[in-house]
C-alpha cells in the first residue's frame, strides 16, 4: 500500500526465465506493479519486501511445490485474503481442484492467451479494490 | 535220489502197496513157524495163494500208476502250466487212463480262459492306445497352446506345466516339477482366488464360480502375470488340484505405463514453451506498437528462443509417438538363413530374381516383416533393374549383421531406394512402409559398388544381430580331483528325508566354474549350471545356467578350462546374485555334484553375505562311483560316463557338466539298491566312510 492507492502490486513466481520477462512487461504496461519469483525462497524474500496484492505462480517450482507456497502465503498475517492464481502444465482435471481447495482464486493451464492472463488480473485487482 | 522223487499221491499209492505185501510177508513167515506135519498141505496152499496175491497187488498198484495216479499227476501239472504261463499247453497224458474226459474238460477250461485273457488284453491294448492317445493330444495341446499352463495337486505343489509357463517364468528359478506354487507366484492373490472357488457350506460343491482371473507378480517380482485359475474336482487325490493359465503382462503394464509417463511429460514439455512463447510475442507486438526497440529486440529474440525450443519438444513428442508404435512389434532372434531359404520357397518366388544364399547368421528381428521387406527388395531389383540373379552373404561385424544383396550390374540411385521404402507392404494391407519396418530395426537399407568385384552393386542392409548361437566343444584336461574334507565336519541335518528311498527325492545337480582352486584365496564362481531330479527323471526343461561377474581377473589357465573370459561375464549379474538365485532354485533338494566338496566350499564362503544358508544334504556322484566301483582306477566324469553308458555333453560347460553328472548319478542310485544302500541316511553314510577312506588313502 506504499506504493499508493492506484498502483497494485503483482508478484509473479516462475523458473521460466521467458515467461516472466514477458508476463512482467505487458502487466507493468498494464499499469501493475511487478515483481517477479523464480523459486519458493526468491518468493518467500520477495513477500517481505513488496506486500503483493495479487500472486502469479506455477504449481511446479525447482525447490518446493507451488501449493506449499499458495499455502505458507495465505496463512500469513495480512495475506489471508491475497488472491493467489495459479499456473500449470499439468493437465489433470483433479489439479484444479487441488488448487481451489488450497485457497487459490483461479487455475489456469499453459499455454495460455496473454490477453486473458491480463483480463483475469484486471478482474481479480477490482474486485479486490 | 532225484529218479525216487515221485509227487506225493504216487508215493501214498506205493506206500500203500508195499504196506499191504509186507503184512502178507510177515504172514507168510509167521505160518512157516507154525508148520507141522498136519497142517502142511492146506498151509503151503494158503502161502502159495498169499505169495499169488502178493504179485497181483503189485500188478494192480502198477495198473492204478499208470491208469490213474500219473496221468492225474501229469493232469494237474498241465493245470498249473495252462493257468499260469502258458494257456495253448497240451496236457501229456497218456491215451490209455481212466480219468475220463477230464483231461478234456481242463484243456477245454483252459482255452476259454485263454480266450477271455485275450480279450481282456485287448481290450486293456485298445484302452491304453486311447489313454496314449489322449496324454499325446494334450501333451500336443500344452505344447502349441499360446498360453502358459501350470497344473498343481491339492497341496499346491506343481505337477505339470508347459514350456510357455516355463518361457513366461524364466525368471523364476523355484518353477519346477514337485515344486510350490507359492515360491514361484505371490501367494496372497493366488490363495485368496482359490478360496473364492473353494466350495462352502452355502454354495454345495461344484456350484460356485468356474473359475477366476487374477493378476500377480512373480515371486521375484519380474513378470506381472495375468492367471485364469479353475479347480479341479476329483475324488482321486493324485488328479485333484488346481489347473491356471498364464499370459505375461508385466512387459504390457510395463510399456504402458512408460508410454503414458513418457506422453504426459512430453505434452507437458510444450506448455511452458508455447505459454512463453505466445507471451512474448503479445509483448513483441505491444513494444513495436509503443515504439520500444530495446523491448521489441528482447521479445523477438526470446520469441526465437522458445521457437526453438517447441521445435525440439515436439521432436521428443513425435519419436516418443513412433516408438509407440513399433513397441507393439516383438523382436525374435531369427536365423537369418532360414528365413532367406523360407522366401525362395515362397509362392512369390517366381517373381524373384534367382537367389544364391551363403547366410549363417542370426539377427534380432521380427521374421514376418523382416522377409517381407526383403522379397520387397528383391521383387524391385527384378521389376525395376531386370536383375536376374542376386548373390545374398551375410556377415557378423560387432553388434550387427550385414545382408549384402549381390548382383550384376549398376547401384540403385537413392530417391529411388527412397520410393521403394516409402510403399506400403502389400502382404499387411500396404499399412506398413518399408521404411517403417526398417526403422523398427533400427536400420536403413543402401546400394553401393561391390568394391571387391567389378561391374557388380549390391544393396546393403545391416540389421541387429543376435547372441552367438553356437556352441564351443573342444577337449581340455579335467579338474583335479578335489576333497575339503573340513566341510564334511559340519554335517547337515537330514531329517524327516533320511529313511526316504532315495528314487523318491528330489535332487538339483549343479556345478560351479571357477576363476580357481582357492575360494578362501579370492577365487570366484564365474558360473553356475544345474538341473533338477525329480522321482529319479533327469528334468532337462528344469535347468539354471547363469554367469556371474567375480569382479576380479580370469586366469588364463582358468579360461582354459571352462572357456570363459572377461568379457564374457562383463555384463553377468555379481556372483552374490547368482548365487541367491541358485539358491532359489534349489530349493529344499538334496545337492548333488560331482566332486561336490569343491562347489559347496565356494558356496558356503558365501552363504553369510549372500544372506541365504547351504545346509542341503549333499551327495557326491564321484564318491558315490568309487564306493561302487572301486576295482577300476578310472574315476574322470569321462570314465564313469563312460563305465555307466552316458554320453557326454557340453564338458567344462556348467550346465554341461551337471547334466552328465545328473545322468550318472540316476544310473547310480539304481546300482547302489545291490550294495544295500536305499535311503538317504544309507548314502550320506557310505558316502562319509568313503570320505574317511579317502583321507587314509590321502595320509599314506
């Protein structure tokens, strides 16, 4: 909330290097604050720091399951009601309801079209506001 | 004395007689003392009348001999002969007698009998020609059926299977004749099965379920077996039991559960690409739009990227797809040769050019397909090149088999090969490509110059070649006879098999090739060969051969021996699972060797880390042979072999060695019933006095 009333705050937590870079841009164009996460730990650090208002993250992270930080996250003071949206290859139907169950507001599969990513966000951040 | 002997109602008869005469002797004498003057006339009358009577006795015993007594004799002698051995007997009566028609009569009883008997014979012929014929039909059923049958008794022990159970099973060193069930298949699903067809009080006999389907896993846990188990209701124990068929599965679940591992990581490889991908070029287009170079450069390059990327995961995608579905191909090792000579007997083979085979090697291949493609070839060298006559050699070079198609004339231009191999197979509905059918053996096909002849092409196919075939068997000196009579010390508990006779065990006979003489100086076991003795037939489909890696060096004097190098055993499993898997194999037999001290020294230096223990009761065929035949210095396997009458094959060889061993020592236990030995605890004893005396023969 430093940050101002306007600007929201969006951390994105995933390995693909690619992925971010292009996420990051087109949400910051989008007029978001952005910070970005490779890992469980990058993203645990990066919490402290920038109080996100809303979190980008895959379900496979390269040291801890993404599920783990959707819940350390939420269980957090203040991060109760963070809206958490998670990313993934994994095609199962039963993931989404894992994720859902787990306390993430959305679920949404690779490959996807930026401009629904965007829309979802935009979503999420008014009714948040 | 033997002329005096007469058959006893001959002997009463004369008795008899003579009894009577000397009564009439000693009456005679007894009147002569009474002779006197007055009495003389009328006593020498009554004398003379007895003497008279005396002869006329005689007369009269001999006519009753000869009419009656010897021809009841000789009646009731040919009675004997007619019942017992031999029924078309003639009775050797003489024609004078007054027996009647009872001579007659008994012939005439006997040649009924003699007839029924027949008929009985026959008929017992006719039955046992259907029972011969059934056993051979369902002996042929077992043999061809596709499916691995295993039949047990009611105890669960094996009483029959066929040689698919036993290919299916290969991996189950436990399957054999007497053997459990249960040390061959994971008991728990197989008797939980069988309790469901277990007739209960609820469900009368026979009314439940037929049979049952399951799926287990092998007690080693390498096949995953999908059995159809039925019981078989019989009030003759030695036919009650169970009877399963058995297909394996583990290579299918095995493969199918790679493949959909291998399909979901492959699609899931290509979501992060093409999520970046589609993600930087939204960026892309949104920087150009802005005017942003920095940012447009840095989006296209990572579009670039990520191209790149998805190109090479669909390339995983796409092989991991093809090897789908070739998988469903099986690969046999096929006689290259063979199969050449089945395509110049084809129908097709008019068609062909004429074909000069020089082909003796084997490949790994799948037959059908594999000759398919070959007559393919053959059929566009004749259509296409009007190449009359084709030359085929084949030729081992490494891992693979090199099929050269020879012939007159000029290479055949690659697009055209190309054309050729894209065509389908018309004898599996043009569905398969020649190509396709080469890839699934890894290979390709090309025509080239024969360099070594001029004016002359062929086409060049390498294929997989398969395991060498054949077999090494040159003469090599034996191993020297070879006692640890310090292992004797510790001798094994026989048990409740003591008093068993011993036809009635079961043995495992085995040997061990050893990198040398000294276990307890590093020596290893480089193989091991064994087979089993089941109710004294040698099981020749129940055999273990297995190399074993010693994790040392082969001395050269050792490979002179058995013939194994390092190489050899580079890819054996470590001798501690050889020997656990022996060990399962043996089971609780008795162990047999032939100089059996020598094996169970390396055996049972091992036990303890091997985590399995030797206590076997053991016999030795060479001791065995001495005691028997100690007159004769000659105690090689080749002469005892040799002394018994069984041949000798595969010598040096492991399995070799314990074949022959396993021959002598069932010719063995039948010559040792003449030296009182019959059980077991007969034979270990001998067998320890041998060992003794061996010692002694040692010390001096």
């Amino acid at each position: 909330m430093s940050n101002g009333p306007m600007i929201k705050n969006i951390l994105i937590v995933d390995n693909e290097p690619n992925l971010t870079v292009a996420l990051d841009f087109l949400l910051a164009h989008a007029g978001f604050q952005v910070a970005t996460a490779a890992s469980y730990t990058e993203a645990m650090q990066a919490v402290t720091k920038i109080r996100p208002d809303m979190v980008l993250m895959d379900v496979v992270l390269p040291d801890r399951s993404g599920y783990d930080l959707c819940q350390t996250l939420l269980a957090m003071p203040g991060l109760e009601h963070l809206p958490i949206l998670m990313l993934t290859t994994r095609g199962l139907d039963v993931e989404r309801e894992k994720a859902l169950s787990l306390g993430a507001v959305d679920f949404i599969m690779k490959p996807f079209i930026p401009s629904t990513i965007l829309a979802r966000v935009q979503e999420l951040m008014t009714e948040a506001a | 004395m033997r002329a005096i002997r007469l058959p006893r109602l001959r002997k009463r008869l004369w008795l008899g007689i003579i009894a009577l005469a000397l009564l009439q002797v000693i009456a005679i004498i007894a009147l002569r003392g009474t002779l006197t003057t007055t009495t003389q006339p009328s006593l020498i009358a009554t004398i003379g009348a007895m003497s008279i009577g005396i002869i006329a006795l005689f007369a009269l015993g001999v006519l009753i001999d000869q009419r009656l007594c010897k021809p009841l004799v000789a009646t009731s002698r040919g009675a004997e002969i007619l019942s017992g051995s031999n029924p078309g007997h003639r009775l050797e009566v003489h024609t004078q007698h007054w027996l009647g028609r009872l001579p007659e009569t008994i012939e005439n009883l006997a040649a009924a009998l003699s007839r029924s008997r027949h008929e009985m014979e026959e008929a017992a012929a006719a039955w046992n020609t259907r029972i011969e014929a059934r056993k051979n039909r369902l002996e042929t059923i077992l043999r061809e059926i596709r499916e691995g049958v295993i039949v047990c008794d009611t105890e669960g022990r094996i009483t029959l299977y066929n040689s698919v159970a036993r290919d299916i099973l290969s991996t189950e060193p436990a399957l054999g004749l007497g053997r459990s069930i249960d040390e061959v298949l994971n008991a728990g699903p197989l008797h939980h099965t069988l309790n469901l067809l277990e007739p209960t009080s609820n469900n009368a006999a026979k009314s439940g379920p037929a049979d049952a389907e399951l799926v287990c896993a092998s007690t080693s846990g390498e096949r995953l077996v999908r059995c159809r188990v039925a019981r078989l209701y019989n009030d003759d124990p030695d036919t009650a039991g169970f009877v399963m068929t058995l297909q394996d599965v583990s290579r299918q679940t095995r493969e199918a559960l790679r493949r959909d591992q291998a399909l979901r990581q492959a699609i899931e490889s290509l979501r992060n690409p093409l999520t970046s991908l589609t993600t930087a070029n939204e960026s892309l287009r949104v920087a150009q739009r802005e005017g942003l170079t920095d940012a447009a450069e840095t989006f296209a390059a990572i579009v670039d990227e990520e191209s790149k990327r998805l190109t090479d995961g669909f390339g995983t995608l796409s092989a991991e797809t093809a090897s789908m579905i070739s998988d469903n191909w099986r690969l046999d090792d096929v006689h290259l040769g063979s199969l050449i000579d089945g395509i110049k007997d084809s129908p097709q083979a008019e068609h062909l050019p004429r074909l000069q085979c020089r082909v003796d090697v084997w490949v790994e291949a799948e037959p059908y397909l594999l000759s398919q493609v070959i007559e393919a070839l053959l059929n566009r060298l004749a259509d296409e090149l009007g190449v009359s006559a084709v030359a085929l050699t084949g030729r081992e070079e490494g891992s693979l088999v090199y099929l050269d198609m020879n012939w007159s004339g000029d290479v055949v231009a690659s697009d055209q090969i190309d054309r050729w191999l894209d065509a389908g197979l018309e004898d599996v509905g043009g569905t398969v490509s020649l190509r396709e059918v080469l890839q699934r053996h890894d290979t390709t096909v090309w025509s080239q110059p024969d360099l070594s002849r001029t004016a002359r092409a062929m086409l060049r196919l390498p294929l997989p070649g398969a395991p060498a075939k054949t077999e090494t068997s040159t003469a090599l000196p034996a191993r020297p006879e070879y006692y640890d009579f310090a292992l004797e010390q510790d001798a094994p508990v026989l048990g409740a098999r003591a008093e068993a006779p011993l036809q009635q065990l079961d043995y495992v006979v085995f040997d061990c090739e050893t990198t040398g003489l000294e276990p307890s100086h590093g020596d290893e076991i480089v193989s091991i060969g064994a087979v089993r003795i089941h109710q004294g037939q040698v099981m020749h489909g129940e055999t273990f051969e297995l190399l074993a890696n010693p994790g040392r060096e082969i001395p050269a004097l050792a490979t002179s021996f058995h013939g194994i190098t390092a190489e050899d055993v580079a890819d054996a499993p470590p001798v501690d699972e050889v020997i656990r898997r022996f060990h399962a194999f043996a089971g609780d037999a008795v162990l047999v060797g032939f100089n059996v001290a020598f094996d169970m020294r390396f055996l049972k230096l091992k036990q303890r880390r091997c985590d399995v223990r030797f206590d076997h009761p053991t016999l030795d065929a060479l001791l065995l042979s001495i005691l028997l035949h100690d007159h004769t210095g000659e105690h090689t396997m080749e002469g005892i072999a040799d002394r018994l009458g069984v041949g000798v094959g595969g010598r040096h060889t492991a399995l070799g060695d314990s074949l022959t061993t396993a021959e002598i020592f069932t010719r063995l236990i039948d010559l040792l019933s003449a030296e009182s030995i019959y059980t077991l605890h007969d034979a270990t004893s001998a067998q320890e006095k041998m060992v003794e005396f061996r010692r002694q023969q040692r010390a001096f």
